[in-house]
C-alpha cells in the first residue's frame, strides 16, 4: 500500500511539472499604456464605454485620457511624441499633415450629422445678428484659430453672401466662450457639446444662431478622426492596432446604445447623467476615405490654409 501510494504522489508531481510551462506560455501579456490628447467632449464616452465594458483590458490595453482646450493642441502633442494618439476634428490634424507633420489616421469617429447636432453658434438675443452674414466684420470667439469651426463660421458667412475677410477670430477655451457671449466681449461665439447646451443653460440672453459646420459640409462626411504620428505607429503597431480593434467594436455597440455613450461620457464631459441623456448626437463611423474629405480640403484651400490640396495616401497609410 505504501508503495502505491508512492508511485501515485510521483505521478502527481510529474503532471505538476509537466503543466507548468503550458500555465506559463497561456499568461497575460503586460499591459501596454496609450496615451490619447483629446478635447473633452460625449465623444469621449466611446473611449470611457469601451473601459467599462473591459474591452481595452481584454486586449492588453490601458488607455490614458489627457485633455486638451483645442484641437491644434492635440496635434502638437502628438507630433511631439507626447501623446501617442489624437482625438479631435479632421481640420487641424489635416492642416499639419499638408504642411509636411508625418501624421496617420487610426480610425475615423464621426461624420456630419444633421442640422444642430455639431454644435452651434452663440450670439446675444439683442445682437441684431440674424444670419451668417450679419456675423461679418465681427468678432468671435473660437477655441482656437485653426479649429474646424475657425474654418466653418467664416464659410458660411462667405456661403450667405457676406464679406468673411473682416471677422475677427478671438480664441477662448470652449467653457470661457459662452460667458463671453453673454458679457459682449465677442459678437458671437462657437461651441461643441456639451459646452453649447450648458452655454445656453446658464445665459438666458443668448441664444444658438445655428450649425456652422451642417450650413457649409454635406451631411455625412467625416468629421472625427483618432490619429497619430508615423514614428509612434511604426514603435507601437500591435498596440494601435488592437486599439482600432476595440474601437471598431465599441462603435458598433454604441451605435445601438448612444444614450449607454452619454451616460460613459458624461464624467469627462463636466455633465450630471440627466445633462448628458438630454443632448442629442449622431451615430458614429468609423471608415473614412481620402474623397470623403474633399469638400473640407476645399474649404482649407479657399480659405488660404493651405496652398494647394495635399495627396492624402500617406495620412491613410498603415505604415
């Protein structure tokens, strides 16, 4: 009996050791941080959504938001290595890329959505200012001069037939720019959500003139882009690409839950959860392709961004 019991603890030990490098080879892999410079914003509750579901966890990831006042910001940072992704609206990332930043689009985010649902401009209920074109000559106020809407109000005042060259873009964080309005410090003001609700919320003497970006872009052109630099792509490919992975995923998801993206993005918002169910948003894309750009390309050549429309095949290279 007590050799059988031997040979039987022997076995054991041989199946122990037998196993132990099958338990090695299946462990986690570490964690890989990325870090991403966005303006805050709902759109963050697709980021925010996807860590609540442990998808980014699931595939190795932990992905650190920095927030950033603007969009040309965000491009700075990653240019310089400092964020290893960018969040925020096609026009500063693209103005950048033309003039010669070696950027590369991970996924598109959103496209146009319709009528009022990609944010607005403020101007005083007793401006007098009742059209794009009664804004020319003004001053207003964006958060920053190389912003999507520092391209868009000039357009559509150029669109109603009024003069955009004499406008005065006054830039202003999108929290400061309601106040603003309100105060007369700017004739007009544009803002995203959830800073254009609260914006109206708080100042009962202001009120939205209209959607800039809707007024002067098709409906459905892309709009969002996570981006980063060619160096960062090339150091951390496997990263961003299970990056582009769970955001394609969480996208999906959202399209079908958008009020689960208010209540994910509400937090990095500044919202409570009622603010955030209350404001509207479009569905989300997440393709996007160099013609799909072109009527915003357009604009930047009009309006003297750029001098001439850039080749767009390197900003969509996977390398």
């Amino acid at each position: 009996m007590k050799h059988k019991r031997m040979v039987a603890a022997l076995a054991a030990l041989s199946l122990t050791a037998v196993l132990a490098p099958v338990t090695q080879a299946v462990a986690a892999p570490a964690t890989t941080q990325l870090i991403l410079g966005a303006v805050p914003g709902l759109d963050l509750g697709l980021i925010e959504l996807a860590k609540v579901r442990g998808s980014f966890a699931a595939e190795g990831l932990d992905i650190k938001i920095v927030p950033l006042d603007s969009g040309p910001n965000v491009v700075v940072g990653v240019v310089a290595g400092q964020y290893d992704l960018g969040y925020t609206a096609y026009a500063p990332p693209l103005l950048a890329y033309a003039n010669g930043s070696p950027l590369r689009i991970v996924s598109g985010v959103g496209t146009v959505g319709k009528d009022g649902l990609n944010g607005g401009t403020l101007v005083r209920k007793d401006s007098g200012i009742n059209s794009w074109k009664d804004l020319a000559g003004k001053k207003i106020a964006s958060n920053a001069p190389r912003s999507l809407f520092s391209l868009t109000v000039p357009a559509a005042i150029a669109a109603a037939g009024g003069d955009a060259s004499k406008i005065q873009i006054i830039p202003l964080p999108f929290s400061e720019i309601p106040k603003a309005v309100a105060d007369g410090r700017v004739d007009a003001g544009v803002a995203l959500e959830p800073f254009l609700s609260k914006g109206l919320a708080d100042y009962p003497t202001v009120r939205n003139l209209g959607d800039s970006t809707h007024a002067v872009l098709p409906e459905g052109s892309p709009v969002g882009v996570v981006f980063t630099s060619a160096s960062t792509l090339a150091a951390k490919s496997d990263a961003i690409a299970r990056f582009k992975k769970v955001f394609d995923q969480t996208v999906k998801y959202a399209n079908k839950h958008l009020n689960s993206v208010k209540i994910a993005g509400a937090a990095p918002a500044g919202l409570t959860k009622a603010q955030a169910l209350a404001i509207k948003i479009a569905p989300y894309e997440t393709s996007a392709n160099p013609a799909g750009l072109k009527s915003l390309v357009d604009l930047m050549v009009k309006f003297n961004w750029v001098q001439k429309a850039p080749d767009l095949t390197a900003f969509f290279s996977k390398s």
